[in-house]
DNA sequence: TGGTAATAGTTGAAAATGTAACTAACAACC
DNA sequence: GGTTGTTAGTTACATTTTCAACTATTACCA
C-alpha cells in the first residue's frame, strides 16, 4: 500500500472538507441522538428557528441549504415532539410560519450548551489565526 | 426573520464544515455521478485503489475513514462495472487484494482531471495563504 | 374573469445508509 | 487437537435520504 499517483487526495478539498464535517460532528451527533433521538436534519431546524425565532420551511430551506423534503420531514417530527408550533399565514396560506415551543426551545438551550462546548474542544486542535482564517475560508466555500 | 440569539451558526465549526463540504461537492458529484453513475464512497475508493495500488477493504477503511459495510458495498458496485478486481490473499484467505482494472485506472484519469479542475475553481474563492491554512486546519480535525 | 404558471409544502417509492448479526478464516491457549 | 477468541468481510433489516409526482394556494395576464 505505497503511494503511486501524485495527485494527493488530502489536497482536495472537497474531500477533505468532508472528512474534517464528519468526524467533527460525530461527538455532537451523540448528543443530540443520545439525548433527544434526534437526526442533523432536525437540529439544524431546531437551531434555526430557535435563532431567527419566526421562519417559514423555504426560509430554512435557504438559510440552511438543505432541500424541502428533508426540512418538511424535520418539521413533522419535530412538531409530534412538540418543539415547534405552525400557523399559517393569514395572507398566503401557503406559508406557514414555525416557532418553538418553550419545550422546544428547553432543548435548544442545552443543546446549544453541548454545541459551544464541543466547540471549544474542536477549536484546542487549532490556533487562533487558524479558527479565523478557517471561519472566513469556510464562509467563503459556502457561497454557492 | 431576524436574529435573536447571540449564539451565531456561522461560528459553529461542525456546522460549517458541513455546509462548506456539501456545496463544494455538489459540483463534483454532478461529473462523477452524470458521468459515471457513482456515488461518493464508489469515488473515494476508486481514487483511494488508484492512488495506493493495492489495499484490501480493511485498509480502505481505514484510510478513508468509511465504515467497512460502506466500503464492500462499494466495491462490490465497482468490481460489477469491472472497474476493479479481487484476489484472495494466499497466505491469510480473510484478506482480499484489490485493485483497478485498466477500465478503472480510465476512469479514474478522467475523474482526477475533473477534480484537479474543481479543486482549482474552489481555490479561486480563497487567497493562497487561505488556503494553506485551511488545509492545515481540515488535516488536524480530521484526526479523531 | 378565466386560464395558465408559479410557489409552498407534502407524499410515496426507490435508493442509500446505519446497525447488528452473521460467515469464514485464522490465532492462541490449554 | 479442540475450544475459544479475533479479524476481514458480507448480509439482512430498519432508518434516512433522494427524486419525482402530487395538492393547495396565489400570481400573472390576456
């Protein structure tokens, strides 16, 4: 198992991206599927709203780069859990608008708790010019 | 829709980690799937066949960190396209040695070529010393 | 006003993934 | 040599995700 080619994966960002997203989010999706049996689709809408207080789905949808189907399903489960609530708008039916509950945002809390935390420990790997150059680099690779 | 909380997404490293590694890969994905039909662990072990030469399942997972049922499913679809090829290692049968098929090591130029050039347009996006950085950066998180 | 297009969100079937249990081969120890 | 444990890899089943088609509502425009 000696390396031949010259192109080297850990050069590439998409892959290394990926690589660095996934084993840094592994502690925090214990968290929040051992706590609260959640899945990344219904954190994040969690986040979002407990964030921006008053979204609509396609809001989230935007925000969080994540396609319609996923953000409904999280809805579903989120509101049989009774973390959020929707109303329709009065204007547009089409839109509904999403809030937390208090329940809902109970758990946001913790959860925020847990995130920072594990922030902190993700961040000891790093120095300081490197978490803010890795921010913006981060930011800057977002933009689609 | 405006923000509340002071805790900000933006800053929360697996957060955008993975909102940076979906949309740098989308792009990716369109070539190799549209092309090719394959998913993303088929295109982490080709290139990890081509540039390693010769590894078995245990050593790909291990490599590229991917569950090993992700890794037999893998190249199970990849040695079906005849991309690459088995053989049983003769002193310990457990064992399997993989490697591409000149088919394979085909595709896998063509791929590298349009990852070589993804990587590049992405680059495009971040100063030189962005990008070191950040390579730096993504490296020391991925170590688990 | 009526017909077509666009938008928000949902649903169902197919594909992919995760988890745990499984087989086959080897190792180690008595 | 036989029992037990370990390792590489596969398979079966449940859970998630994806994709396309669908409903319901509003917008556009002749």
């Amino acid at each position: 198992m000696t390396q031949k080619d010259d192109f080297d994966l850990r050069e590439f960002l998409p892959y290394l991206l990926n690589q660095a997203a996934e084993i840094s989010s592994q502690s925090f999706q214990r968290i929040y599927k051992g706590r609260y049996g959640m899945l990344r689709t219904e954190w994040r809408v969690l986040f979002h709203l407990a964030i921006y207080e008053r979204m609509t789905a396609k809001d989230i949808c935007e925000k969080a780069i994540m396609h319609k189907t996923k953000v409904s399903r999280a809805v579903q489960r989120l509101e049989q859990r009774r973390y959020l609530q929707r109303k329709p708008d009065e204007k547009d039916r089409r839109h509904e608008w999403l809030t937390l509950t208090s329940q809902g945002r109970a758990v946001y809390e913790d959860l925020r708790a847990h995130a920072q935390q594990h922030d902190q420990v993700l961040m000891q790997k790093l120095s300081i010019e490197e978490i803010t150059v890795l921010r913006r680099a981060l930011n800057a690779l977002s933009q689609p």
